[in-house]
C-alpha cells in the first residue's frame, strides 16, 4: 500500500505529502494466533518481488479491510527473510554463519512454506547468504560495543528481528529499541508473548504511527532514550526505497547522537557494477519493485555514500564492501555459499 511506503519514507524523514490513506481511522486489531499464508508465484516472480517491501502479496492476515479495520500483520519481506535466514540453518551445512529459527516461529508459515519458489536452495542461495551477512556483521558490531560499554541499541524498521530473543546475554546488558509500524509491531509483540519470549524491561518497542505524522526521533524519547548517551543505530535493506534527501535526513539525526555512536547501514552499488552473473536477478528484483509501486530510488557508489555521510556530520566514515563480508564469515565453507560481490554494501559511522 501507497500509505505504507510513505509510512516508511516519514520514518526515515522524508519530507512527503499526504497519502491517500491519510483521515480514514483505519484501526488495527490482533488476531490469535496468526498463520502466514502466501499466494502460488512463479520463481521468476518471487525473485521479482524478493526485495518489494510494501507489497500486497501478504495473503493471508494481509489486507483484511472491513467496517474500517485493518488486520495486523507482518510485512512480507520482513517474514521473508526470517524464513531465509531458517533456511540457512536447515539446508546449509554447519558452521553457520547465523543461527535463527525463532524468526521462523513468530512467522509460523503453512507446512509447505520451503517449497515456495523464493524458498529454492539454490535459486536464492546468494541472496540468502547476503541476509544472513548483513545480520552477523550488524550483530557482531553491537557485541563489540556492548564490551566497551555502549548500552543503547536501535533498530530502524526492525521487522521480525530476534536478536533480543536469541542473543540475551548480550541484549539484555542494553536497552534495545526496535522502531517500526504499530501495526507489524503489535502483531509481534503478541506472538512473542504466545511463545513464551515474553518482552523483557529492557526491550523496548517504538511504535511510529506514519499516518498520524509521529516522528521516529521524539518516538524514541517517549520509550525511554536518551540521546546523551552513545548509541548503535542500525538500518538494513531500506535506503534504495528512499531519496537520497531522506537518507540524508536520517543520517543528520543519527550525527547528533553523544560521541562515539555508531550507525551502520546498508546501500545498494548502481546495478552496473553488480556481478555479472548476479546483475540479471538484481535487475529483475529492481522491476518487481517497480512495478508493485515501490521503486529503487536510490543506488550509491561507496565514495558517493562516504561523501552524503560527512556532509551530515559524523566523524569518521567507512565502507565495509560486500566482498569483506564474504571473506569474514564465508571464507572457509566448502558449499559455494557466499554473499554477491558489489551488491548491498555497508556504511560504517561514528560520531
């Protein structure tokens, strides 16, 4: 939905105008126990759509409009790539890179969810490996700061991220904020307390309500965040649906947090300098997502996002390439499994 994608774009501050949606009282209500279904697609449809965020091919618990009512559900990437990162630990050989079946709980797909044909082994290994990669290295990064004391972690569009859930030892050392949509949130919020998680003190969930024009950053404060102290900040598979104007908003708030914070985001290289034999999937990706009305609006070459990052202020700026992911956690396995070179690369901050 049109709402949604602007939903997204306000939450990363984008300076947009009203949606359609906007005024009609749309209220969301939880329903028990949720089951994901999805409609049959083609396998060139599914890698079309493998990077549509806002899409409307959740069928089940998706768009379920009645009286003004608006079933709350996950996103459909967001459930996607919880079931790519459990198939990494059913279908790929130990050690593995990311151990999460828990996303795989909250989503509890049909029975058949690893047929589906975005589900391939093979098919969709690239990308699966890139999921898995951007979520260690963001994961080992909040460990390395926890153990110099940082205390506060933010999720932008956090999704069905279970870092709090499968990582407490280190989580439950911080107050963990994940930002997102009060709709996907309240419908998480539930499945974890139906599979016994809980939601601890120290998980703090920061509902944005975009309609409403809340602001992700005085959200925040309402939740207990204090800007004074530093801070990680992440933001994974979301600057190529937002002008560079709104990246460069986000990136300016980020750059006033205390000293030493950390914001570590993904990118997107322009397709041309994608792998040869990764482009054509990339570009078919870049078509679905156009054509379901969420385009790639944003493409970066790592001098030109190191430069968008200084001019917003923070101190010192790295690119940490897609080929340095694979070579950190990809290096020794003998299966082929690796993350595509030149493709979602990582913006490295610290003020």
């Amino acid at each position: 939905m049109r709402a949604e994608l602007e939903g997204r774009a306000l939450l990363f501050g984008a300076t947009r105008g009203r949606t359609e949606e906007q005024g009609l009282g749309i209220r969301l209500r939880c329903p028990p126990s949720p089951r994901i279904t999805y409609s049959k697609t083609s396998a060139n449809d599914s890698i079309s759509n493998a990077f549509v965020p806002f899409s409307s091919r959740v069928v089940a618990m998706g768009e379920n409009i009645m009286s003004n009512q608006q079933t709350v559900a996950p996103e459909s990437t967001a459930v996607r790539v919880a079931l790519w990162r459990a198939m990494h630990v059913r279908v790929d050989p130990p050690p593995h890179v990311l151990e999460d079946e828990v996303g795989l709980r909250l989503a509890a797909p049909d029975e058949g969810w690893q047929r589906r044909p975005d589900m391939d082994p093979q098919g969709t290994s690239t990308f699966r490996a890139a999921i898995i990669a951007r979520a260690r290295f963001v994961e080992d990064l909040v460990g390395e700061q926890a153990g110099q004391g940082i205390r506060q972690y933010v999720l932008l569009g956090a999704g069905l991220d279970t870092f709090a859930q499968r990582r407490p030892e280190i989580a439950s050392r911080l107050l963990v904020f994940e930002v997102d949509q009060p709709g996907p949130q309240a419908w998480k919020q539930q499945r974890l307390v139906e599979l016994g998680f809980g939601i601890p003190e120290w998980l703090r969930f920061v509902p944005v309500d975009f309609e409403a024009g809340d602001s992700w950053w005085q959200q925040l404060a309402v939740s207990g965040f204090d800007a004074t102290q530093p801070t990680v900040v992440a933001s994974t598979g979301v600057s190529m649906y937002l002008t560079k104007d709104a990246i460069l908003a986000t990136m300016r708030q980020v750059a006033l947090l205390a000293p030493g914070s950390t914001f570590a985001m993904t990118f997107l290289l322009p397709l041309e300098l994608a792998e040869p034999e990764v482009r054509p999937w990339l570009q078919r990706a870049e078509q679905g997502a156009r054509a379901s009305g969420t385009p790639f609006i944003s493409f970066f070459t790592p001098s030109e996002m190191l430069a968008l990052a200084r001019e917003a202020g923070f101190r010192d700026v790295q690119h940490v390439s897609a080929a340095s992911l694979g070579q950190r956690y990809f290096a020794d396995r003998t299966d082929g499994l690796r993350p595509p070179i030149n493709s979602e690369e990582f913006l490295l901050a610290t003020t």
